[in-house]
C-alpha cells in the first residue's frame, strides 16, 4: 500500500505532530512527513522536525506584505514535496490564499478539540469547560476558507464532566486527538474521502 505523503503546519508545541510520528514509527500509520512548514521560527515542533531528520519551511508572516501571498509560498513548498495530504497540526493562521485553498481542495485537514460547529476558534477546551458542557470532543474535518467549518471527517466525544479545571479538559481531550489524527492520516492511504456538500463520505480503495 502507498503510503501517503505528509505536509505538517504547525505554529507552536507540536504534540499532534510528534504523535503522528510515532505511529508511523511503530507501523501503525502508513504515512511519511515529507516537510514540516511553520510561521514561527521559535516553534518547538521543529526540533521535533530536526530530530527526525524532516526538512523545516519556515514562513514567517512578516516577510509578506498579504496573506494571499504568504500562502502562494506555502503552495509552492507543498508542490515541491509533492504531498498528498496537508495535515494542519496547531496552525494558529488560518489559510486565506484561493490559489492554494483550490489547489489542495480536499486534501488539508484540521484538528479541532471541540465537537465542531461547538466552540470554534481559539481556547476551544477553555470555552467548553467555561460553558459547563458533559461532554465535548475532537473534530477532524476538512479546511476551506471558513473558519473551522469544512467539511466535517471524523468527530470523537469525550467526557469531561468530571474535568476540574479547562487545563485538565484540555490534557483528556489532547490524549484522544494524538491517537485520532494519525488514525484519519492513516485511513488516506486506504481510502479516500468523497465530499458532497457538507458530508465527506470514506470509501475503501
Ligand atoms: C491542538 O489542541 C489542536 O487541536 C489545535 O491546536 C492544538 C495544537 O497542539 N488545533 P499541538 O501543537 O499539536 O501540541
């Protein structure tokens, strides 16, 4: 089975990144990280990227004059490593460039930790703790020019009813999302995901 090749961007810790890194170390997710871009050079994820000998893009915001532009460079390294798949892993800038929205149309996924369209944004864990909900979760969808609204791939409750503080709901939620987002990358390599309207339904190769 081909392994799918993987963008990561990432601005900052980088857990989701490492996670997924070490399930394809232990076999359990058919995939390689081909790059990892980020907009931030102080990033700890790319001494992560460094330690397992993946090459780092850094574009930094200030080097741009739009975002339009910041993003046709993004799409460049992406053309250039040829990736199948971009896997948005704690991206802090949401992607604004059409040429690249269009160009990888269906092919860059996000992982948010709320139950989408529920507590969207930044501090999504904080605000569902804040709201006093049971339960809340983690969604991987699809990214288009909305913000944290494509089309939804996956979504996993977790109880966080018992959770004492927004720190602790974000720990439980963390854990699900590192096991969740290697699992989705990995299902690109058997699969892939027809996307109807809001719906994006898996089919099996
Ligand atoms: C995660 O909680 C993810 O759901 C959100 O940003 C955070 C990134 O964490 N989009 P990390 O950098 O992967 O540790």
């Amino acid at each position: 089975m081909k392994k799918v090749k993987v963008a990561i961007l990432a601005s900052g810790r980088g857990s989701n990144f490492k996670a997924i890194l070490k399930e394809i170390n232990a076999g359990t997710c058919n995939a390689e990280i081909n790059v990892l871009i980020t907009n931030n050079p102080d990033a700890p994820a790319i001494s992560i990227a460094e330690e397992n000998d993946i090459p780092v893009e850094i574009i930094e915001r200030k080097f741009f004059t739009n975002r339009e532009d910041m993003d046709v460079k993004i799409k460049e390294i992406l053309d250039q490593y040829e990736v199948d798949l971009v896997v948005l892993a704690g991206y802090m800038l949401v992607l604004k460039g059409k040429e690249l929205l269009e160009a990888y149309k269906n092919k860059i996924i996000n992982i948010h930790p709320a139950l989408l369209p529920s507590f969207p944004g930044v501090d999504a864990q904080k605000q569902a703790f804040d709201y006093g909900v049971k339960v809340s979760g983690v969604t991987i969808h699809f990214v288009d020019a909305t913000l944290d609204a494509g089309p939804i791939i996956y979504q996993e409750v977790v109880d966080i009813s018992n959770c004492k503080t927004a720190e602790e709901t974000a720990a439980k939620i963390l854990k699900i999302e590192h096991k969740a987002y290697a699992k989705i990358v990995d299902s690109f390599s058997k699969g892939k995901y027809i996307v109807d309207g809001r719906r994006a339904k898996y089919i099996l190769d």
